[in-house]
C-alpha cells in the first residue's frame, strides 16, 4: 500500500473513480469519456516521465481492464426493450 501518492497518481485516481461511478450509474457516455480522459492523462504521464516502474504497471493494467470492460459499452449497441 503507498502512503504517499504523486500529485500524477491522485490525479488518475480521481478519473478512475469517475469511471468507475458513471459504469455503476450506466452513465455509459460519461465513463466513455473518462476512458479517453484516463487514455490521454496515461500517455501525458509516460511521456512527461511522471510514473515509472511499479506505478506505471499497475495504471496501464486497471487501463487495460477499463478497456476490456467497455469494449461494446455505449448507448448505440443497447437493444431496445420492447424488441
């Protein structure tokens, strides 16, 4: 467990968070564009040299989930009710 979380590391937990809520809300159009907002901060934080080893691991891993999970998630694939 780390105590002491980057200025980076609390800012990409704060969106996943959100991801994490709007999914639990179906707010399927809100977490599509926390996945791009978490898509951009992860390539920012690489390519800035902000996370490195274990932290960049465990991100780009919980990144990876979020976009497995949401493969297919958004209002346009949903089947209409009464069909």
């Amino acid at each position: 467990m780390v105590i002491f979380k980057s200025k980076t590391e609390k800012e990409l937990d704060a969106v996943i968070e959100r991801l994490k809520m709007n999914m639990a809300n179906n707010y399927k159009d809100n977490a599509r564009d926390n996945l791009k907002e978490l898509e951009i901060m992860m390539d920012e934080a690489r390519s800035d040299g902000k996370l490195k080893g274990k932290s960049m691991a465990k991100y780009e891993e919980i990144l990876n989930l979020f976009r497995e999970k949401m493969i297919g998630y958004s209002h346009k694939d949903q089947k209409p009710y009464w069909h």
